[in-house]
C-alpha cells in the first residue's frame, strides 16, 4: 500500500476517534436531565465545577490515563461515558474497516452512530429544555462530519 493510501485511512481513523469524543457532548446532552448546549466548548466536572481542559476531554485516552476521576476532585466518571467513546470509535472503525475504506463504509459508519443515538434516546429519554433545536444543532454537527470524512474517503479512492 502506499505511503499516501496510508495516511488517508489513518486520517479517517483519527477523525473516528475525534467523532468518539465528540458523541459525549453530541449525544449525551440530548438526554434526559441535561442542561448543557450541545456546541458548548466548554465542559466542567458535574461535582466541582473544575474546567476539563483539552488534554482531559481526549476519548478513551483521558479516561484511562486519569483512571476515571476528575482530576481536581477525584469524583468518579461514569462509565458509560468510556462505554459510549469505546462503542462508537470501535463500531466506526470497524464497519468502514469491512467495507474497505470505501464512501459507502463512511455512510454506513455514521449511520451506526445515528442508530446509537436512537438507541440512547429512547432508553434514557430526551431532555426537557430546548430538544428540538439541540436535536438540530447536534446533527448539523455530524452532518459536517461526514462531509469531511467523505471527502476524506474520495481522496484515498484518488491516490
Ligand atoms: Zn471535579
């Protein structure tokens, strides 16, 4: 394979764990209890009220590497929170990895994250303030996602 096919898919691999990290604010603040905007930067630990700096906001890595606790407080994280990076970053990966790298994997890989979505919303239910237009917001998010791991897909068909 060449040097140029390579960094390609590791580019569509690397954007799957970004989309991993992003789908704890994407999808777990549509539901229940949550208060949060959707496109909100900002994250603070539910206990202290520290500031979760970018270092700490890295999927699966931060969680392991701080062993599961705020780093200020040492209040737990809960692990669904790992459970749900893991699962997308996996189910992501794994299905474009089957189908070859090929736009139609991507597709399909982002379908899976709208179906864990669903899955999620209807077992824990949707929050109260605002759904409709965070609902929006989230998918406007992924939408653009997509775009750009398509094209992402199209540049490995071309090299
Ligand atoms: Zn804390």
């Amino acid at each position: 394979m060449s040097r140029e096919k390579l960094i390609c898919r590791a580019a569509i691999l690397l954007s799957y764990y970004f989309i991993s990290g992003m789908a704890t604010t994407n999808i777990l603040r549509l539901l229940k209890g949550s208060t949060h905007r959707v496109n909100a930067w900002e994250c603070r630990c539910a206990s202290c009220g520290g500031r979760i700096n970018v270092l700490m906001q890295q999927p699966i890595f931060s969680y392991l590497v701080f062993r599961g606790r705020c780093r200020y407080c040492g209040a737990p994280i809960p692990k669904s929170t790992l459970a749900l990076e893991l699962t997308v970053f996996a189910g992501m990966s794994l299905i474009t990895l089957l189908l070859g790298f090929s736009w139609l994997g991507v597709l399909l890989s982002f379908a899976f994250f709208e179906l864990v979505r669903a899955v999620l919303l209807l077992r824990c239910g949707h929050r109260e303030e605002h759904f409709v237009s965070q609902y929006i917001a989230a998918v406007a998010v992924v939408l653009l996602c997509l775009l750009i791991v398509e094209f992402e897909a199209l540049l490995l068909q071309s090299v």
